[in-house]
C-alpha cells in the first residue's frame, strides 16, 4: 500500500487496504491494526477523503479509534477549515494533557504533520516543546523520538534547529530483554543527512547516542555513513570505512552493492581533471584505492556470497552497482578494463541481466564525451599543421584515411553518434575511418530554398534523419538506434540489447590507446585485456 502511495496511486493503495479488509479472514486485532495504520497512512500522504472513509467504516464496525488516530483525524478537519495556526496548536496542546498520549502517538501526529500537512519546522519545534513541558521538568525524549525531530528540522531547511535539538539529551533505554537496541533510526537519519545540507553536529550527536545505547552497527548504517562522509568530501574516511568492511567481512555478511556504488561514486568523483578537483578543492587521498581493485573486491563478495555456482544474484553485485564501475572506468579512460567489467553481463545475468538502453548510454557517453573534449584540441593541431596522431580521438574515428581539409570538418552531431555504433557491428577490429550518413541539412534543391524563401520544417527534419537512423538498421545486430540513443524517438519498453556490439566498440576505444605506431593491433588490445583481468578478476576463477 505504501508504495502504491508513494507512486502517486492512492486509489490502488485504497484497494490493497479494501480487498483486505472485504475478505473477512482477519481476526479483530489484525482488523484494528489495518484500520489504523491505514488511515494514519492516507493522512501522512495527504488523502483527507480515503482516511475519513476507512475512519468511518472502522467506527460503524464497532471499534474505537485510538487517542493518537482520533487526534490526527481532528487536527487534520481542523487544517482543512483553515482555523488560524494558534488555534490548531491550543487543540494539540489540549491533546497532551491526556495520559494515554504518549511518544508513540507524538511520533504518529509529528509525522502527519510533517508529511500530510507540511507544518513548518518552527510549528514542530513548537509542538515537541509542548509535549515536554506537559510531561513535567524531568522528563526527556527516548533517542527514537529525538531522532526524529532532528529529520524534521534537517529536512525542512531549519538545520541550525536540528544542530540545537540534537543538544537535548534522551532518556536511557529501558532494560528490555524482549527487545535489543536497533541501529535503523540512526541509519535512517544519516541517509537523511547524506541526501541534505550534511550537519557535524547532528553525524556527532547520531554516533554518541548509539554508543550511550550500546547499539551494534549494521551493514545498512555503514551504508548510510559511508554516503554522509561522501556527501562532506571526507573520501579519507569513506576509503577508510571500506577497508574496514571488507577486512571484517565473512560469507554471510560483507560489503554490498550498495557500498561499491558509493566507493565508485567516490572515485568517479575524483576521476575529474586536476583542474576541477583544484577549483573545487577536491582532495585525493593518497590510499585511494584503484578502480579494478575495488572490482575486484566486489566480485571477491560475489563469489563468497554465491558459492560455486556463480550465475545467482547476491547482496553485492547488481546492474546498478555494475554501471556505477562501468562509468568510473570509462571516466578514466581505462577500456581494458571496462571490457572486463562488462564481461559480468554474460558470467553473471542473473545477478545484473542483460545491457540495456542505461548499459549502451553509458559506455557511448563515456566515448563521445571524450570525442567532444578532444575536438577542440584536434582541431587547433590540425589548423596549426602539428600531427594529430597524439590525440586519441583522431585514431579513434580514424580521421588519418582522409584528405588533410576533410579532417578539418569534424561535426559533432547525431552522425558521430551513428559512426561509433556502426563499430558495434563491424567484427574486425582496426582502426580504419568509418563512413556514416550525414545528418546535415542537404544542399537547396531550388532557388527559393537556396535564398531561405522555403525552409525545411521540423517534420521534414525528423523524415531525414530517421531515414537515415531507421531503428531496422540496428536492432539485428543487438543494439539501439542513434536516434533511440539520443531519445529523439523512444526505445520499446524493456528491450535488452546485446553485449558483442559494446564490446567491440571497447576493443576499438583500446586500440586508439595504444602507442602510436602499433603495428598488430590485436595483439596489442589483447595484451590489455589480459592485464586488466590480472587486476579486476579473482585467482582461480574462469573468466572467458
């Protein structure tokens, strides 16, 4: 239901809870918890009408709300009639001198008011001091409620707020043995920080009370630090916390996909160029960790997690996981070892699928970035007669098989995108120039055309270039079209394309990386590939 609503679906949200509640099989409780939740649920995202509906069926069946549902329910009739701030927060006030409202039920309104009714962070803190005061001068906040009245601030902009609030001190854990102290509202909150303005004060606070609650870390909370120390460019701690986890690791327990994503984000970041890093003062860690080991790593945990039969998905690799390397890879011009990374989609298709439209985005991404980078480099060394053999673009396309003023005329439109895929389906590798249609607008056929009296229209622009990129031309040979690349006509839904095409493509990005002057180019390439598999593959594992 809750993702129904978070998708925007509250009707189909409503229908999960009805068809429930329709076929008669729950006991009482279990039909008072569903009545509950439920409503508090629809106000929380808003939908006034479907929880007075299932507040009104729960009342005609004979069950009494609770104090926390009832209030809510009040409150947000009380909102909906515009009554003046004061007024709503009196009512609430008047709520808390009952006995039976508890943190539980505080939490419950706090939430409606943030998400239902998006209460300003002072109207919170308003409220929270409300309940303190009606609870009497001794009485603290358990680290539960404190947490979340820090999301409340942090998330609504008051993080100055959150700093203050995080100074209050909570009661200590009641002696439970039923119950042992959880790391999940401190993960949670540290996933908030990540996501916003990232307070010290807060990640300070967070880490003291878990240590004052004795709550063991888990893999999730790690997870959480791990993209909060991200998020404040400390990429020291973040590597440091890695090695950690993997130091630490057993077969049941290690790094997830989720923790190489935020490592290769990281080193993503720091793949940028000295001048970037300079003018945003990012730092390199001098124990940065290489990407291919860091591959090399998560297919370590693969492999530990899945036991010998290799083709099963686990916690630390998947399609996600699989393009964050592919992009930092290809960021740092290391094709060998893309091609290797890429080899995952035919080892290991449970675990990532097969490349999809994402999967040809990226890697073309990576190689026309280079290619638009490279252009005006190449150009200027053409103007000035210096030899462009030195630029990687220039032996990538090939442009040495042409006419010295045909060099000169390099476009950066749709064709380039259409002569890179062409690569995908020629099987030999070379680095000879590739012939593709042209997309440029087509000499006036008349005179009035050629005196801009009659121009060619939008319709007429989309004819010729779909002629020229027909979607027939390559889905045979397992890839997209350029203009399904470029998104100038959609891709069908969920097609998967295949894996060869991309990887000629990388063998062809390696040979444009070799010293110039290399005569057998498929030696060369495969001397690369070997090498990056030394790197980024596990001993002893088979890896065709």
């Amino acid at each position: 239901m809750t993702r129904k609503l978070a998708d925007g679906n509250s009707s189909a949200a409503a229908a999960v809870v009805y068809n429930a509640l329709d076929r008669s099989v729950l006991d009482n409780p279990s039909r008072f918890n569903l009545y509950e939740q439920s409503a508090a649920t629809f106000l929380r995202y808003g939908d006034v009408m479907k929880a007075v509906m299932l507040y009104s069926r729960m009342t005609r069946e004979g069950f009494i709300p609770s104090v926390s549902l009832r209030v809510q329910m009040h409150i947000v009739k009380l909102a909906e009639l515009a009554v003046p701030e004061d007024e709503l927060f009196d009512t609430i006030s008047e709520a808390f001198s009952q006995d039976v409202y508890d943190e539980t039920a505080l939490r419950d309104l706090l939430r409606m008011l943030v998400d239902g009714l998006q209460a300003s962070p002072a109207f919170i803190r308003k409220v929270a001091v409300s309940f303190l005061e009606s609870r009497g001068p001794d009485y603290t906040f358990s680290a539960d409620t404190n947490i979340y009245i820090i999301r409340a601030l942090q998330n609504g902009g008051d993080s100055e707020g959150a700093k203050d609030w995080s100074e209050q001190p909570s009661a200590s854990p009641s002696a439970n043995p039923q119950r042992s102290p959880t790391a999940s509202p401190y993960t949670t909150l540290l996933r908030d920080l990540a996501a916003s303005q990232p307070s010290f004060d807060v990640y300070k606070w967070t880490l003291e009370r878990m240590r004052a609650e004795n709550v063991q870390p888990d893999l999730p909370f790690f997870n959480a630090l791990l993209a909060y120390e991200a998020s404040r460019r400390n990429y020291d701690v973040v590597f440091a916390i890695y090695r950690m986890l993997m130091q630490k690791r057993t077969a049941t327990v290690g790094p997830s996909a989720h923790t190489f994503s935020t490592v290769f984000r990281v080193l993503h970041r720091l793949s940028c160029s000295h001048r970037y890093r300079r003018l945003n003062r990012i730092r390199v860690p001098a124990d940065t960790p290489s990407a291919r080991s860091v591959y090399q790593d998560l297919l370590t945990c693969h492999l530990e997690q899945v036991g010998h039969k290799h083709n099963r998905s686990s916690r630390a690799l998947d399609s996600t996981v699989l393009h964050k390397a592919l992009r930092t890879l290809l960021a740092q011009h290391d094709y060998a070892a893309a091609f290797v990374a890429a080899r995952a989609f035919m080892l290991f298709p449970a675990a990532v699928g097969a490349p999809t439209l994402a999967t040809y985005h990226l890697v073309l991404g990576g190689i026309l970035g280079r290619i638009r980078v490279q252009a005006p480099v190449l150009a200027a060394r053409i103007a000035s007669s210096l030899s462009p053999e030195s630029v990687w673009t220039f032996r990538f396309l090939g442009l040495h098989q042409l006419p010295v003023h045909m060099r000169r005329e390099l476009t950066l439109d749709l064709g380039i995108v259409h002569r890179v895929l062409l690569i995908g389906t020629d099987p030999r590798l070379s680095l000879d120039y590739i012939s593709a249609p042209s997309y440029a607008k087509p000499p006036p056929r008349s005179e009035l055309e050629k005196y801009g009296l009659v121009e060619e229209d939008g319709e007429d622009v989309l004819r010729r270039v779909m002629r020229a990129s027909h979607p027939s031309n390559f889905h045979p040979h397992g890839m997209p079209s350029p203009v399904e690349l470029t998104e100038l006509t959609p891709a069908p839904e969920n097609l998967k394309y295949g894996l060869v095409p991309l990887e000629r493509i990388l063998r062809r990005a390696i040979a444009a990386s070799l010293p110039v002057g290399a005569e057998i180019l498929a030696r060369g390439v495969s001397e690369a590939i070997v090498e990056a598999k030394r790197d980024m593959v596990p001993k002893g594992v088979s890896w065709v």
